[in-house]
C-alpha cells in the first residue's frame, strides 16, 4: 500500500517538498533524503561518506529509514556497489529537484539579505517625522534603490502586526511597554527651557525656576505632565505651573512662536535642536529640564531576526539623529 502511495506521490505534476512531507505516512528528513541522494550519486555509501565527510554507517541507516517510512525498496544492494530499483529511480529525480530548489532558495533568500531590497512600511510621529526623518529619505533612498518606502505620519498609536508596520519610530518618556516587541533605542533627549534672545534682551533672563511666575509662557498641553513643568536640576526638583499667555496642542507652533520672541516655552532638544544651533533660540535656566530622560525608539514586530531593509532604515534614523542632535 505505501509503495502505490509512493507512485502517487512522485507521479503528480509540480507537488512541493511541504506536500511530500505532510502526505508521507511518516515525515521524512531533509537529512535523510539528502543522504539517499548522495549515496544514489556516488553508486556507494563509503564513496558517499566519503563526499559529505560522514560515516557510512550513517547514511545506511538514514537510508534504511526512508525505505521503512514508505514500505518500498529504493536501491538494490550488493558487497561492491548500490544501485537505484525503478521506483528509487523515479523517486530520486523528484527529491533532487525538490533539493536544488531549495538550495536555490536559500541562495536567493541570503542574496536578498546581502542587498536589501523590497518594502518597508514606517509608521513616524508627525513632528519628530517631518524633521527628523523626511529630509534623509533622498539620500537613504539613492543608496538603496532596491528598497521602497512606504511611511505614514501619524500620532496615534499604531499596532505593528495588526496593520502590518515594519518598523515604528517612537518618542517617548519611556520604554515601550509591550515586551514581546523588538525594541531599539536609538536615541535619548530631555526637555528644556528655550526662548529668543529678542525676548530676554527685553524682559530679562529668569534666575531661578520661580522667576518664571513674571515671564510670557508657552505651553504645550500635549505634555504628560501639563500643566506643570517638573524641573531638575542635580537633583534638585521643582514643579512650576506657568502662567501661559499661549498653549496649544502643537508643539511647532509654539516653537515658532517663541523664536518670534512670544515666550518662553519647555520643549524637546530634539524639536528645539535647529534654533538653538543657528542661535535663534537660546537655553532658558541652563540645567534645569525635564525630570526624566525620554528615548527615541524603533519598535518592530515580534522575532529576533531584523530583515536588513528594515535595520538599514534604523540605522539611517539614528546616524542623522547622532549627527544633528542638540544637547
């Protein structure tokens, strides 16, 4: 019975290695057949021993165990020399094509791994992604021309397996909470303190987290905290609640608003970056800032192995937040 279920088997047009296995009374090894092949090859076991660098007592008894699992002699045995019976023979050029397809296809799976290619889907913050992110994609992009993008700018929080995100870039006061994802932090930043110097040269610089009380503030009420500004300073902790002539939800308005000399606002290096390096914006109370380090981070979907399209993109966030970063 197994050796017309064998015939069946091998007889049926472009069947896959995944239907051999699953259809076959018993599961066969990929080990087991590679070794019926060599040793169908080579005419020997000792010369096929010899080829794969095994022992031939080995490869006869894998052998022994395809014969067993189908019920069906594939080679004739003599004292100087194997040869294939008609069904050995017929089932060999099956397994061997099924064998090279395979290789083939682990050839063009570390071909693809040695240059990236294919999709990347990004889901980005819209401010820290529009500024961060947006002006490096023609140059990543010129040096990968294999690799696509697909990005989509939202705040919202984004379910990586559930709308199929590769890779999520995160700004956050902390660690991402779900522990079976694969996380990265490529980076850290605080809050601070900033406001033009138009502004101080008018109303003057406060000395101390108190003289805020007398100062124009900017408040940002998308932060986790508002509406206090909790400050640190080596240790030294205070909360003030400032007395806002401006709040918004947008973090860039408030930005643009204080490098017109609006006020003082508390916001991310990350975002102030920019204005305090071409000097439209200076450090209010250098020192005193936000009470925790927050963290950029790239999250992906569960599993050890990053593909290299999607580590090639992480690692271009983080080289230009390295190189343009304000501390």
């Amino acid at each position: 019975m197994y050796a017309l279920h064998l015939v069946g088997l091998i007889r049926r047009p472009r069947i896959s290695l995944v239907q051999v296995m699953q259809e076959l009374p018993d599961q066969i090894s990929l080990d087991e057949l590679a070794a019926f092949v060599a040793v169908a090859e080579a005419g020997s076991f000792a010369k096929a021993a010899e080829a794969l660098g095994r022992d031939a007592s080995v490869l006869s008894r894998r052998v022994s165990q395809v014969e067993q699992r189908l019920g069906v002699r594939l080679l004739s045995r003599t004292t100087r020399r194997v040869a294939l019976t008609e069904v050995g023979a017929t089932y060999c050029r099956r397994v061997q094509a099924l064998l090279e397809e395979l290789a083939s296809a682990s050839r063009e799976a570390s071909d693809h791994a040695a240059s990236p290619q294919g999709l990347v889907r990004v889901s980005l913050p819209l401010t820290f992604g529009r500024q961060w992110v947006s002006p490096l994609l023609p140059g990543f992009l010129a040096r990968h021309p294999l690799i696509r993008l697909d990005l989509r700018f939202t705040d919202r929080f984004v379910d990586l397996v559930a709308e199929g995100i590769d890779v999520s870039i995160r700004v956050a006061a902390g660690k991402p909470r779900d522990s079976s994802l694969t996380t990265r932090k490529i980076a850290t930043y605080r809050n601070l303190l900033v406001a033009s110097p138009g502004y101080l040269a008018e109303w003057g610089n406060p000395a101390t987290p108190a003289d805020l009380a007398g100062h124009a503030c900017l408040g940002f009420t998308g932060y986790a905290a508002w509406p206090d500004w909790p400050l640190t300073k080596g240790g030294r902790r205070q909360t003030v609640r400032p007395d806002c002539t401006l709040v918004a939800d947008h973090s860039e308005v408030l930005l643009a608003a204080a490098v017109e000399g609006a006020g003082i606002t508390f916001t991310a290096d990350w975002l102030a970056g920019p204005a305090l390096r071409d000097g439209s914006l200076v450090e209010v109370l250098p020192g005193w800032g936000g009470r925790e380090d927050g963290g950029v981070y790239a999250v992906m979907p569960p599993g050890r192995l990053v593909p290299a399209k999607t580590r090639l993109f992480v690692d271009e966030v983080a080289s230009a937040i390295k190189a343009g970063w304000v501390r």
